[in-house]
C-alpha cells in the first residue's frame, strides 16, 4: 500500500465533500497535504456550494481556474497541488456539481469516480474532518488484504474520544469496531465492487450508517485504529431551528425496512428506528418547531413507501446544510 519511496500511499484517494463551509474546506485540505505519507488523490466534491468555496480554492492556489457560473452538470476539472513538507506534489480533482446533493450524493459521486478511475482504497470525509498528521500513515500500517474498512479514533473538539468507553475495555491497538462512519474510514475498492456505493437519494441523514450496514452484512471486517487520531466536533441537534424532519423520519424508516439482522435482530432494530423518530417528532414539537414535526410524519410515509424520489418536492429543504 505504500509507493516505492515510502511517502506516498499507493492508489489511496482522499474524497472530501463540502457545502457552503469554505474556511473548514481549507482547514481539511491541509491537514490532508500535511499527512506524513501523502494520499495519491484528492477528490473535492463542492455541492453548489453559495459561499465562494471556488473563489477561496482558488485565492489559496488549491485550483489555478475557476467553474462556470451556470452550470448544468457536473464540472471537473484536475489540478497540481503545491509540494507538501516532504516535497510530494498531488492530484487534485474538483468536482463542482450543478446542484446540491448533499451529503449522500456527494459521496456517492465521489466513490463513484474514485472508483471509476481504479483508486484501491478511498479515505472518506466530511470538509469539518482534520485527520492528525499521522492518521493515514496509521490507518496504512494496519491495512492489508483481509482488512477492508479501516477506521480512525474519533476526537471531539475538547480533545476527547468518542470511542473512550470501549478503548479502555482493551490494551490492543486496534478494536472491532466500525468507528465514525464517513469520518476519516478507508474502505477499499473490493467493498465498492461488492455492495456498490452509498444511496445518493438519501440526501442527508443516516446515509453513512446505511452504507456501514451493508458493509457489515456482505461480511466486511471493520476495525478501529487507536492511533490513527482524527478530529470532528461532537454534533447535537438543535431542534428550535433543525430543517432535518422529512429525512430524519424517511431515511430511519427505510433503514429500518432494508436491514436483514446480521448484527442485531430485525425487530430490535426497527423498534430502535422507531424510538429515533418516535422522540424526534416529540422534540420538534416540544421545542416549538411544529412544522418540522409535520415533516417527521411525512417523512415516515415515504419511508415505509420506500419512496426516496424528488423528495425536494415534498418538504421544503431550503437552507438544509450536510453534516
């Protein structure tokens, strides 16, 4: 997995995608030039992002041309970074999309041509990731050919574990444990040639753990780094001004009528589905966001419907941000 002069990952793509949070973006892209062996690819999935994320690509010479302002499909386009504190130069792919996919779509796209273009492993995250300077070179050293998913410890912004509780249950460097989907994971080439790529009319919410779940089901083993340190601030929704309703309620739903129950029951899970929303419904509506709690509803309908399309039809969306 590592190149003959021992600084660059063989065939290892990072994908990043990123809506409307330029300065994290760029905080993201170097922590990723500033790995200690270097990825082979960066792939920057800009979801029509409306901050200037290109202007500020640019601005910091991470691309050398801008996209079109009106675009109808995706634009691609490959660029040179700059040589990184080892002198490596890298690949970089922007991909700005004509339209927001969020957080789903733009993973699915992203595998989609990271595999496409014969990438062996792919490094997966959001654009408010900050892998450590050793993280890849960590996540590297235990990967081989019977480990496919390969996780880094998650920090918090305090500097805390989110895997504390089940580190302390073991001395050994790595855990059975899927880790923080989508968070600094690795997955290799074979688990996309098997069970394909995230479902991209998820939209938000759940997608990563849909995807973690079909990886587990076709068998994968998953492991957790303890040394491989990756930073993400912990997340809580704020319920008074979350717009999440319709995909909390559709997306737990349909997960709850895709699992078969290889890792836990059937039932067990769906009454767990169940619950998330059951409590989601009662916190929108507790915090005053009723219509929010509506769209849980109807969310739900189209969850049991299994109807994942054009959901921007049914619920309004606007000023949703993937996270």
């Amino acid at each position: 997995m590592i190149s003959k002069n021992d600084t660059i990952a063989d065939n290892v793509w990072a994908i990043v995608v990123t809506f409307n949070r330029k300065e994290l973006l760029l905080k993201c892209l170097q922590a990723i030039r500033e790995q200690t062996l270097a990825v082979d690819k960066i792939l920057i999935m800009d979801n029509a992002s409306t901050d200037r994320t290109p202007e500020a690509l640019l601005e910091n010479g991470i691309i050398n041309e801008l996209p079109p302002l009106v675009l109808n499909e995706p634009w691609e386009k490959e660029f040179i970074t700059k040589p990184n504190g080892n002198g490596n130069v890298v690949k970089l792919f922007y991909i700005r999309m004509h339209k927001n996919t969020g957080g789903s779509g733009g993973f699915h796209q992203g595998i989609k041509i990271a595999y496409e273009n014969g990438a062996k492993r792919m490094w997966l995250m959001d654009d408010d990731g900050l892998p450590e300077k050793n993280c890849l070179a960590e996540l590297i050293k235990i990967s081989c050919k019977w480990i496919d998913y390969i996780a880094p410890n998650l920090f918090n912004e305090k500097g805390e574990s989110h895997f504390k509780g089940l580190l302390a249950t073991t001395k050994n460097d790595v855990i059975s444990f899927k880790g923080g989907p989508f968070n600094g994971i690795i997955i290799s080439r074979d688990i996309v040639k098997q069970i394909g790529y995230p479902m991209k009319n998820f939209f938000l919410w759940g997608d990563e753990y849909e995807y973690t779940n079909r990886i587990y089901e076709a068998g994968f083993v998953m492991i957790t780094v303890k040394d491989a340190k990756f930073f993400h601030k912990s997340t809580k929704v704020d319920y008074k001004t979350c717009k999440r309703g319709f995909f909390i309620g559709r997306n737990s739903i349909y997960r709850s009528r895709l699992f078969k129950g290889v890792f836990m029951r059937k039932s067990l899970f769906k009454i767990d589905m169940y619950y998330a929303v059951f409590m989601a419904f009662w916190r929108f509506f507790f915090c005053g966001n009723i219509s929010q709690s509506i769209q849980v509803f109807k969310g739900c309908l189209h969850g049991f419907f299994d109807d994942l399309t054009e959901h921007q039809k049914e619920c309004c969306w606007w000023g949703v941000e993937q996270s």
